[in-house]
C-alpha cells in the first residue's frame, strides 16, 4: 500500500517531501495553568490554581550554539491523517451508515466562501455573515481566505442564501447559489495588509485520564517535538494546552494559558499524569468549551488551531452543556480550526464526533496508528476502522510532524491561490493521483 502524503494546496504526487522553515520565536511570560473543579453529580465551577507538586521534567537547556531545546529524548508517536473535506461524498456516504442519534450535524450540503483583495489574494480573519428566507450563521475566513458553510447545519433555508463579509473597513455581499459546492467570491476593492510577523495560535485539548497513560507520555513527547521546532520558524506561534477528565474527578479541566516561551511551556506540561476516568466517555465538551472560552485568543491570528487528543468519546448524556455540535459552531465562528486525534482504539461514536469537529472547522482527523504510541498502544485504529472502512490510502508519519506540518500548511495558504479547493465538485481520492489537492482552509 501507498501511503498518500497530502501537503500544501498544489498537485502533488502519490509521494511528495516536505520543505524545512527557517527560524525565530519571540518569548513571554508563562502563566500558571487554571483548573476547573466539579461539583459532585453537577457541571464544572471555575476556580484558579496552580500545578502544584505535581512531578516535572529537569528544566530543559537552551543549548549555547544553536540555542535549540535539550528536550529528553521523545518517543515517536505515529498516527494516519484523512481530510474528509478532500473526500467530502466519500464523507457524506459513511455518515448516513453511523449510529443514529451520534451525527448531529447535517452536512449533508457545503458551500464555499472565498474572500479575496482586488490583487487576488486571499484576507484571512474577515467575518461573514450567511442568511437566508430563514435562519443565519456567522463564519470567519482561515488563513486562506476561504470559510466552510453547511447551510443545513445551521438552519438555513431557501434557495439562496446572502453572504456579507465585514473586514478591510470595507462591506461586500455576493448570492450563494443552491449548488452542491456552490462557491460564492466576495472581493474587496482594496490590498489587503498582514502582520510583518505572522501569527500562529495553538491549543491542545488532552484527554488525560487513566486509560490515556501510555499515550499521555508520548503526547507530552510530541508537545515537547512541536514547541521545540515550532520554536525556530519565522513566525510568533503560542501554545497553550487543556486538559480534561470527567465530572466526579477532582478537577474536570485544568487549563494552561497561550504561551510564545515555549521552551517553558513544554516543561509545565511534563506534569500531566493519567489518573481518574471510570465509565468509557469522558467530559470533553468541558475540555473544549474551555479552550475556545478559557484560552485568549488573538484576533490577528492568521491561524487559530485546535488539536483534540483523546481515546473515548465525549459524554453525549450530559445535557447541561455545549456539545461537540455546538462548538464546533463556535468554533467556525471565529476561524478556529479543530483537528482531531483518535487514540488507543476510540470507539464508533468517538469516530463519528472526532470527524465531524474536524470536518466541520475546515480541519482534518488523525489517529494513532496502532503501536504508534508505544508496545501496548493498540492505536486510534486504521484506515479501515478510522477512515469508514473505504480509504486505502492516508496521510502518515510521526504526529509531531503532522501537527508541525498543519502549521506549515497554514502559512503556506496565506500566499495560495484561494479558488484551488480541494474535493471541490469531486472526491480527491477519485483522482488520478498526480491531480489531487489537499484542504489548507
């Protein structure tokens, strides 16, 4: 089997390498991180602390030559990648053959949105709003000036819907038609002007209960991979991290603010340990509701990403809060991006709500290959149980590197064609395989 290494948004081959990015980061100071503890039987109360005693890894070293991280050696962790927004019928088909009551939102129709300056390019972070005979939704624009609408998701009807996008102290409006992939171009009479320094946000929502053990120690690995290199590309990226349980556990989240010292970040996180748990789902609408609310996300960001990690699927009883449909809602609200990684066998459910964020937010869903994060990991799955059962071929390769690499991808979008749309009017993996594209939304 090939495996299909997706980068970029150009034609790529069946096997295409990857360029390295020269570097720079600028530092801040670190806060301590927050925790959320429960009430028993009842929803999460806010609350303030520290890490306390919990145990961490030696201060690591800038080394006095290169001034990189002497970071413990880390353990790879490998892990598969598929864009259902690459392979969107594909999607669409394997959705209708999940568990009735686990699909909560119907995407079941998609239209693109596309922002773009007199000169062509794309403007990232421009709000849009959608209506339509009834109903309306807000999306802001990812770093290639495109936004994902799914008018049904969201309510909205009739046969043409309104967008009008707000940025550049400028207003535009354009018609979406009643097109399947129908894509709707707003251009803004005016350059369009980004930061000198390109910014980068970047957030992790960790499962880390006790049935996580193993592959919390090589997640703190691959965090420590990612600061590390992130740390000299030529760009201000911040990392900040949630951790979550489940109610009944003494802190449901603990919530460790954005940081650009990511040297010290990776340190603070060496003292995650797996403990608590109990019944198969976990709290993780909290976790998530709390990185997109606890967390002080840049409005200039040019990307704003999430990496979901976890090996159960959220409560779906809990009634008291947000669920996953709801924040990923949010989510799309703000040009946030949630990528979603599948450990240590998730179940079906768990499947069905990870694909659906990912897909939703224009981001793409991993899961750890099995063994990939160590003897006893017996992994998210594989392209069959994963994928849908349909994919034979996916991304691979260490996670710290596919997560490194969504970051390149971001920056990389930010000078692309913004009409190159992958999965646009077909699935990419019905392709010839040197005419594919890859979703750098």
């Amino acid at each position: 089997m090939h495996s299909l290494l997706l980068v970029g948004t150009t034609l790529i081959a069946c096997k295409a390498s990857k360029g390295d990015m020269s570097a720079a980061h600028s530092r801040e100071g670190y806060s301590a991180p927050m925790t959320d503890s429960a009430k028993p039987g009842g929803a999460a109360m806010a609350g303030s602390a520290s890490t306390g005693a919990a145990p961490v890894a030696p201060d690591p070293r800038p080394d006095s030559e290169s001034g990189a991280m002497n970071a413990p050696v880390h353990r790879d962790v490998r892990a598969g990648e598929w864009d259902d927004n690459a392979n969107y019928r594909d999607y669409v088909r394997w959705l209708k053959e999940t568990p009735r009551g686990v699909a909560r939102l119907d995407v079941s129709d998609r239209r693109f949105l596309v922002v773009k300056d007199r000169d062509g390019k794309g403007v990232p972070n421009c709000s849009i709003t959608v209506t339509g005979a009834k109903g309306s939704a807000s999306v802001v624009t990812m770093a290639s000036g495109r936004a994902l609408v799914f008018p049904r998701a969201y309510g909205l009807t009739g046969d043409k819907l309104t967008a009008t996008a707000s940025c550049m102290q400028a207003q535009v409006s354009a018609q979406i038609g009643s097109t399947l992939d129908g894509v709707a171009e707003l251009v803004i009479d005016s350059s369009r002007v980004l930061p000198t320094r390109r910014t980068i946000d970047l957030a992790f929502v960790l499962d880390t209960t006790g049935s996580m053990s193993e592959e919390i120690d090589a997640v703190k690995s691959t965090i420590r991979a990612v600061a590390d290199k992130l740390s000299s590309d030529q760009t201000s990226v911040r990392i900040g991290l949630v951790e979550y349980k489940d109610r009944g556990d003494e802190n449901v989240t603990r919530t460790f603010p954005f940081s650009s010292n990511l040297v010290e970040f990776s340190t603070s996180v060496d003292g995650l340990v797996a403990s608590g748990g109990g019944d198969t789902p976990e709290d993780m609408h909290s976790g998530l509701n709390a990185a997109l609310d606890k967390l002080e996300w840049r409005k200039d960001a040019v990307a704003r990403l999430v990496v979901v990690i976890a090996d159960a699927p959220p409560h779906l009883d809990y009634q008291d809060q947000q669920d996953y449909a709801d924040v990923a809602r949010r989510a799309a609200s703000r040009g946030i991006k949630l990528y979603t990684v599948s450990a240590s066998g998730m179940d079906e459910t768990g499947q069905v709500v990870m694909r659906q964020m990912a897909q939703f937010t224009g981001a793409s869903n991993l899961f750890v290959l099995r063994g990939g994060a160590g003897p006893q990991s017996v992994g998210g799955g594989d392209p069959e149980s994963s994928c849908g059962g349909t994919q034979g071929q996916y991304a691979s390769g260490n996670l710290d590197q596919l997560v490194i690499n969504k970051v390149r991808q971001e920056l990389a979008s930010l000078d692309a064609d913004p009409m190159r749309i992958a999965g646009l009017d077909k699935d990419e993996n019905a392709k010839p395989c040197n005419q594919r594209l890859v979703v750098a939304n």
